[in-house]
C-alpha cells in the first residue's frame, strides 16, 4: 500500500519524464542519417579556441554510431533529461504542504516513519531506474530500422551509470525534502546544484575523474569499455548517506 500510494504521489512527473526520455531515444536514431548527410559541411567548419574543439570532437565522434549515441544523446539530452527528473521526482515528502490530509494519513498508518520514507525513496528509485535503463534498450531496438545496431551492453551500462549518478541528486532531493516544508524548493535547490557542478568542472581539471557527470554519461567505458567502479560506489555511497539523513530528520520532526 505504500509503495502504490508513492507511486501514485510520483505518477505524472515519472509519466512525463519518462515519455521525454523515450522520445529522444527515437529521435536521436532516426536523425542519425540526417546527421550523416551533414557531414562533409560540419568537417569544412573552421572555429578556432574551445569552440573549434569541441565542434571538431564532435564531428569525429559522429562518424561512428556508437559515437554520435553517447555525444549527441547520453553524454547530451539524455543525462540532463534525467539529472532533471531525478531532483522532481525526489521532492514532495511528508513535509510538503501539498500533502495536506495524505500526509496526516499516511501518518495515523502503523507503520514506522523509516519505513514511510524508505517506500517513498524506494519508489522514486524504481521510477529513475525504468527513465535511465529502458530508453538505451530502445536504442538497441530501433537501429536496425536505419541499417545501424547498438549492443545490449552498451545500454545496460549507459543506463547503469546513469541510474547510480542521477540517485545522487534524486537523494539530494529528499534530503532537502526532509527540511523544506514545500514541493519545489527542494528540485530548484537540487538543479541549481547540478548546473555549478556543471559550470565549475571545467575549472577544476584534477576533480574531473571523480564527477558525478563523468560517472554519469559513461565517459570512461564509453573509452575504455570499464565501468567507473569508484565512481559508482561513491555515488551510490553519497545516495545512501542522504537518503539515511533524510529518514533521521523525518524521525525528528514533530507531525
């Protein structure tokens, strides 16, 4: 009862998430041939400084269709699609004033607020496994409809990655859900976040292996073929600290 009554709390925002996520995975296999088409023009681009780098990265790595999937779609659309959806799905705890009378219900049931917050992560989690897990399988589907395959591997660990590091910020989320009393408060903290990470990566070169974002595209299997094991085990270590954090302060409250 109260894994469905999380799910149904968390529907339309995992709906939503989850449609914008299988929609770009088609959109990015059928506009690989597009892509293709273009090219020669994209190669003939002459920009100079980081510009001109990352354009002619780019270009290279499209050649090949492996390539242009993690540049143009996981490495792009799909890891901010799920960093975004990740702190949505996290807010709205027991706390929220959107909860109203469903909270107070929630709480006359006889069952510990542990296990109250525990079903609601462990709901939210599921939902963020199914956005970062199915759309690459998609990917695995569809491309032989443009003359083009993508291996069961690649997804699963795509997806993998991206499930681990977008639970940093999902957990992120309910931490700051276990202190807030409102429902976007603690998504726009969780966001704002992501995007000085983001901003300030590039400036700290020595950091960079251990990014969250890193961890999160895959960049190192896409590379080498490893999985960024520290990388994982230290996201989903900082996953379970605040997750632990957020049920302690949700004990602590007075309802």
């Amino acid at each position: 009862m109260l894994w469905y009554k999380s799910f149904l709390d968390t529907r339309w925002r995992f709906l939503i998430g989850f449609a914008l996520v299988l929609f770009s995975a088609v959109g990015a296999v059928f506009a690989y041939p597009r892509v293709m088409e273009l090219m020669p023009l994209a190669s003939s681009i002459e920009v100079s400084g980081e510009l001109g780098r990352r354009i002619r990265e780019g270009v290279e790595l499209a050649r090949d269709y492996r390539g242009y999937v993690w540049s143009q779609w996981v490495r792009q659309s799909l890891s901010n699609t799920v960093t975004l959806f990740a702190a949505v799905l996290g807010t709205g705890g027991l706390l929220s004033r959107s909860s109203g009378r469903g909270a107070l219900f929630t709480l006359s049931l006889p069952v510990s607020r542990d296990r109250l917050v525990a079903a609601r992560a462990g709901t939210g989690l599921v939902e963020l496994l199914a956005m970062a897990v199915i759309p690459p399988l998609v990917l695995v589907v569809l491309s032989p409809a443009i003359g083009r395959s993508y291996s069961v591997a690649d997804a699963l660990a795509h997806g993998a990655c991206l499930f681990v590091a977008g639970a940093v910020f999902f957990s992120l989320t309910v931490l700051l859900s276990s202190v807030f009393d409102d429902v976007w408060r603690p998504a726009l903290v969780a966001c704002a976040v992501a995007a000085a990470l983001a901003v300030a990566e590039p400036f700290l070169p020595g950091l960079s292996r251990f990014s969250v974002f890193r961890v999160m595209t895959g960049e190192d299997y896409f590379y080498s073929r490893q999985l960024p094991w520290l990388g994982l085990l230290t996201s989903a270590a900082a996953s379970a600290a605040m997750l632990f954090a957020a049920a302690r302060n949700t004990a602590r409250q007075d309802f």
